[in-house]
C-alpha cells in the first residue's frame, strides 16, 4: 500500500488513532467509537487511495508558498471536524504531485473539489470563507437524521 497511515486524535475522548484509507465505512474511535475528522495528509504516492472513500471526499489541493493556503488551511479542518463521520478531507501539496495537479486542471491555489464515488462535484478556488465552503459542503453530504417530530 501505498498511502501511509494518519494518526487521528479523537474529538470526545482525545485518543490517538492511526487510520489507514479505506473504501468501506468510516473511521471511529478505537476507545469511544465516535465517528473521527478523517483529515489526511497525503502525497502523489498515496492520493489516488485516499480519495477512495464511502463517503464524499474534500481534497485541498496547496503549495507551502501560498499564501492564501494558509488562510484556507484552518477554514477546510474546522470543516472536517464539523462533519466527521460524513466528510473526508484530503491534503494534497502539489508541488509534490504536479502529475495529479495537471489531472485537476489546477490552475491557481488554494483549490477546493469535492470528489464523490471518484467523479469531480464542485470546485471552490482562492480564499474561501466557512460559509462559502460550508455551502459546496451541503450539497454532497448526507443529511443528519433528525429525531421523528422536529422539523425546520
Ligand atoms: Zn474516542
């Protein structure tokens, strides 16, 4: 394989987890079970793995010299966190991986792309807000069942 392992700490009760990709399921907790931000870091080696999730996969594509990045970086895990259990973010440094930069058509950076079941969805490009990306993130993940009776 080769995607290298994530140590992923868990947001309820703080364990570290070390969590492989994988195409079936999400990653929980090995102590609480809670569903984990499986927010990954990866490279050209292991990126066409990582994308391969069940469900809808967030990639951020960056450059260590951008400065934009750096704004956006926090925006996409505040993001991963909020959605853990729905939402997979991948981070991917292009400079390491121009072959897959090229795929994406990357023209600028930082660039956001919903990737589902493998297919491209949306695209966000520059210093997008939380809302902004909140928004694209909407419209790919699966909706949090609501108790029966609550509604609006
Ligand atoms: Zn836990």
């Amino acid at each position: 394989m080769a995607a290298k392992p994530t140590i992923i700490t868990c947001l309820n009760c703080g364990t570290k987890n070390r969590v492989r990709p994988r195409a079936e399921g999400i990653p929980r907790c090995s102590v609480c079970h809670a569903a984990l931000p499986w927010i990954v870091e990866t490279d050209a080696a292991g990126f066409d793995e990582e994308i391969v999730a069940s469900i809808p996969v967030l990639v951020d594509f960056w450059a260590p010299w951008c400065g934009p990045c750096r704004m956006v970086s926090p925006v996409v895990e505040q993001i991963g966190r909020e959605y853990a259990g729905r939402l997979k973010v991948v981070k991917l440094n292009i400079d390491e991986a121009p072959a897959i930069a090229a795929r994406y058509a990357i023209q600028g950076i930082p660039q956001l792309i919903v990737v589902k079941d493998g297919q491209e969805g949306d695209r966000l490009v520059g210093a997008v807000s939380p809302t902004q990306l909140r928004a694209m993130i909407e419209r790919h993940v699966t909706a949090v069942a609501e108790p029966p009776g609550v509604s609006g």
